[in-house]
C-alpha cells in the first residue's frame, strides 16, 4: 500500500486545498492530510479546529485520514510510512517556494518523494490568509470553502467583533 503525506497549515481548509486533497486520494492508496502544528505564521484557529475542519471536509472520502503534527514535514513523512509528499501549487512563486522545500526536504531524507499537483483554474487565487481578509470585512467566501468552514469563519470573526 502506497501513502503520501498532505501537509499543510490549513489555515482554513479551502476548497482548493480539497481539490488537491481528492485527487491525490485517487493517485494513492492512503493519503495522510498533515495539519501542522506550530507554523511560522499567525493563526486563526487552533490545531485541534483545524483538524476538525479538515477531518469533516474529507469526511466522504475513504481513503483519507487526517492528523496533527510536529516538527519537520520529512520526520512526519518518515514516522507514518509516507514514501511521498503532496503539495499543490497555484502560481510560480509556489513553484519557487516548493522547489526550495523538496530540495532540502531531499537532503534531509532522500527516499522520500514530492508529487506536486496543480490547483484547479477556479482555484489558483485562493489563498487561506487572503481568505481570511476577505471573511473578516464580510466578504462572500461560501464559494471558496466548505459550508461548515464558511460557518466557522463566520463565528470567528463575530466574536473577535464583540
């Protein structure tokens, strides 16, 4: 059985990020979507949110797990027995970025590979943090995120208003 590691922050789960998600649960056996942590970035939600969000926008999909993690994404890759890293990527500067990230990530520990899959058209633009933006001045997102997700922004940015 082949299992590749999603890794992410997740920050929320977009539906781009589901895009990528769905069709590498087509490629592989098992595909295991990392929730990260402890990124180098501000978040809205916590692990434990982000989690859940994710578990139940995959909910339909069998051969999906979700789980939190820790430390370098190749450790994560290495402990759960993903001989492949997913990524997607949108535009080129995501190119730039995951080109220096295999790269290390290689260095680190060659035996584990990178698929990179690109975004769906309808979905290059959309960016979790330019997402969030648009949540929080009260923006339509419904069609950029799953309705739960949408639901949960909402709440978010409604009680950090009060």
């Amino acid at each position: 059985m082949v299992t590749a590691l999603y890794p992410g922050s997740f920050d929320p789960v977009t539906m781009g990020h589901l895009d990528v998600a769905r069709r590498a649960a087509r490629l592989f056996d098992k595909v295991l979507v990392a929730v990260y942590d402890t990124p180098s970035k501000s978040l809205l939600f916590d692990t434990a949110e982000r989690v859940d969000l994710m578990r139940r926008a995959v909910a339909d999909i069998g051969n999906i797990e979700v789980i939190p993690f820790t430390g370098l994404v190749v450790q994560c890759a290495r402990d759960t027995g993903s001989a492949t890293i997913i990524r997607g990527l949108r535009s080129g500067p995501d190119f730039e970025y995951e080109s220096q990230m295999f790269f290390m990530n290689r260095r680190l520990e060659p035996d584990v590979d990178m698929v990179a899959l690109m975004s769906d058209a309808e979905h290059m633009m959309i960016s979790s943090s330019l997402l969030k933006e648009v949540a929080r001045l009260g923006g339509d997102i419904t069609e950029m995120v799953p309705p739960h997700v949408a639901a949960a922004l909402h709440e978010k940015f409604q009680l950090s208003a009060q």
